[in-house]
C-alpha cells in the first residue's frame, strides 16, 4: 500500500506546479498510462502523477488498484481536492493516508538570485491592502501624476482607499468596488491600468470586456461551463484573475451585460468570493473591481437593479479632460514614445521635441485622449520621416530583407499600443 495521496486546492495547482518544477519535478495526468498501461515502466521518478480525471471512471476502484501497484515506490500522487470524497473511499485500498498539501509549503518559493536556495514567502497578486504606509503614500503619488484630470475622483479615491484598508483589516470589507461613467476615453479604464502600473503589475492587467458578453451563454463563457459540456474548463475570468499579479480586475462596458452576470456580481460583492460553474472559489479579499460603463446617469438608475447599486462602494461621473489635462497627456505620451525608441534604436532627439507636438496638436479638437493618441502617433510618424529619421531603403542578407532603423521604428509605431 502506498503512503500518501495529496490533494490541492484547484486554484492553487498553478503555485504548485511551479513550486514543484523549481525542485525539479514534473506533473503528467494519469490518462495517459491507462492508455497504456506500458509507459508506466518509463515513468522517471522526478514526475508526479495527478489522478485527477480517475474521477469521471465508472468502474474507478477497479481501475486504479490494476494499474497504480505498477507504478514505482517513489513516484508522488496528486489530485484536485474537490474529489477528495470520492477518491478517499474508492482508494482506501490503495494509500495509506489521504493528507491536503500544506499551505505554508505551497506559499513558498525558490528564492533563484541567490546561491543559498533561500526560501521566502510568495504573494500570488500585489494588492492595496498590503502596502505599508510609505509604500502607500508612494502609491497615490504616482497614481496623481500618472492620471490625467479628475481632480476630485483623486481625492475621493484615497479616502475609499484608506477606508478600505482599515476595514478589510478588521475583516468587514472585502472588495473595494468603483462604478465608473462618462463617455468614451475620458480615463475611466486608465484608472484600472493606471493603478495596476502603480502597484508594480509585470503580467497583464485582469480586463473583461463585457460588450462580449451579451448573449443567453455569457455567463458559461465567462465562469465555465458544467462539467461534461464543451467548454467545461475554467472560463475567462477565472483565467485572467489567475494569470494576474495584481489584485485588480476591471470589468469594461459593463451595461452591456445581462441580468445572469449582473446577479453574479451581486453574490461576488457579497460574498468577496467568485465561484465557477465546478464549484470551484477564488478568494478575491483586499482586490479593487473597476466597473466601467458609457451610459448616463439617468440611465444608471435604470438599468442596474438597485441591488446591485448598493454594492457599488463608490460611484462617479468622469467628464472631459480640461485642454491643460490634454497638453499634460500629450507630454506624457510623447515623452514615453521618445523613451522607447531611444531605448530600442538609440537615436537622440532634440530637447524641444515635446514642446513641438504641444504646439502643433491643437487639443481643442479632440474630446477624449483615445482621439489625441491617434493624432500624436499620425504626427509622431510625420516627425520621423520629416526629419530624416527613416530610410526606406533596405538589404537582401542571406535571402532575408533586413530594413533600415527607420522603417522598424515605423513598424514599432504602428504596433504600440
């Protein structure tokens, strides 16, 4: 009889796995030697073997106790926990304990900068409430001069954030929740990747665009499908939430969801918790969810239930950047563009070059800055070729085309987000 059986916590298997590559182990499923049954003489003792799927087996006592006694004394065994019942009995034979994998291990990693294999506590998101008081102060710094405008959303935000912070402390607050209106690139999604940036996030910002998301079988794309359908994997939040390093998620155009995902919602602000169609949870304790949304006022009122209005933590009305916020936005993205293409071509550009897109781009044409950022690329492009900073000639290298430094700064441009 074999010693242990582990289960693990469906939405820690990634820390797992990984923890377990750094110690030079590998998981393969267990589908693959009933199969055949010959591979398991192959097995090297530095892979584990996830039993997982024995799960959907009928007849799973029989199978097990014919093929698992082939396998070597050494290998480790592995299994989703939401199968601990039903393993631990059809198994009893088989092992002779049925133990979860311990959190303290599991939230820990290979510290590899170092020659003494340190270990040291791993966080899997950054999040607001972690951040000690400079570290804070830091924070709201750089989220001030990072969004352009909105000078009392600023103010209002740090109140609700330090609110937050002392309340989810004493275990009374969860999730910090924003609804955020106005029209069309007035910043309210820059307040989402603004904050991420400001909190370090080096993965990609947990975005989902709710416009994708308005028909009978949004709810099973967005939390997964039952078990036994297609599409029965995780859906696209549980993914995104888990490919995230922040604890920041932002949900985009949210009116143009249905009454199934505005319910949802309403039980994941309850409840701090988001829970798949498997059953499975992620705990979403000390994250910030931005809703965004292009209606109005008055149509707030109508199209969210008042339920869930009184989830939101805090509600606002984003309104057009002054022509002072624009000029300062333009300041910023020019300054960032020249950045990366000295840092990616080496080329200088003149002290003033900043001053000139200020002047150039009249910024009382353009509404919202999704409009200027077009316009400073169109010109930025101009700059480029008007001052000589591109050859379109190019070179035949062993049958490859390798163009000049100009035209891949046009083609880098053109690809900048």
């Amino acid at each position: 009889m074999r010693s242990e059986l582990l289960f693990y916590e469906r939405d820690d298997f990634f820390d797992y796995r990984e923890l377990k590559y750094s110690e030079g182990y590998s998981i393969v499923t267990v589908s693959k030697f009933i199969k055949d049954n010959e591979l398991i003489h192959e097995v090297d003792p530095a892979e584990i073997v996830d039993l997982s799927v024995l799960s959907e087996y009928l007849s799973l006592q029989l199978l097990p106790e014919q093929i698992l006694p082939l396998f070597d004394d050494e290998i480790i065994f592995i299994a989703d926990k939401k199968h601990k019942k039903l393993l631990s009995y059809e198994l009893r034979f088989l092992f002779e304990t049925f133990n979860d994998v311990e959190k303290s291990y599991l939230n820990k990693e290979v510290n590899l900068d170092n020659d003494s294999n340190e270990i040291k506590p791993k966080k899997r998101h950054n999040k607001i409430i972690d951040l000690d008081n400079q570290a804070i102060v830091t924070f709201f710094e750089s989220f001030r001069e990072k969004l352009y405008g909105h000078p009392k959303f600023k103010d209002d935000l740090e109140e609700e954030i330090n609110t937050f912070r002392i309340f989810n402390k004493l275990g009374e607050h969860k999730i910090l929740s924003l609804f955020l209106m106005g029209d069309s690139g007035v910043g309210k999604t820059e307040v989402a990747r603004t904050m991420f940036n400001c909190l370090n996030g080096k993965k990609k910002l947990a975005k989902i665009n709710f416009g994708n998301y308005s028909n009978e079988f949004s709810l099973s794309s967005l939390i997964g499908s039952a078990r036994g359908y297609t599409g029965s994997d995780d859906g696209e939040i549980f993914m995104k939430v888990r490919d995230t390093d922040v604890g920041i998620l932002l949900i985009d155009e949210f009116e143009k969801s249905n009454a199934s995902l505005f319910n949802y919602f309403l039980d994941v602000l309850e409840s701090g918790k988001m829970t798949s169609s498997l059953g499975d949870e992620i705990d979403l304790n000390g994250f910030i969810i931005v809703f965004t949304s292009n209606i109005s006022k008055e149509d707030f009122s109508k199209r969210i239930s008042p339920e869930l209005r009184s989830r939101f933590n805090y509600k606002c009305m984003f309104t057009l950047l002054s022509n002072k916020d624009k000029e300062k936005y333009i300041e910023f993205r020019v300054g960032s563009l020249i950045k990366k293409v000295k840092q990616e071509y080496n080329i200088e550009f003149p002290e003033n070059t900043i001053n000139y897109f200020i002047k150039l781009i009249d910024v009382s044409k353009y509404k919202n800055m999704r409009d200027i950022n077009k316009q400073i690329k169109k010109v930025f492009l101009k700059y480029i070729e008007e001052n000589n900073y591109i050859d379109v000639a190019h070179e035949e290298v062993d049958s490859v085309s390798k163009f000049s430094i100009g035209r891949k700064i046009i083609n880098y441009l053109n690809g900048e987000n």
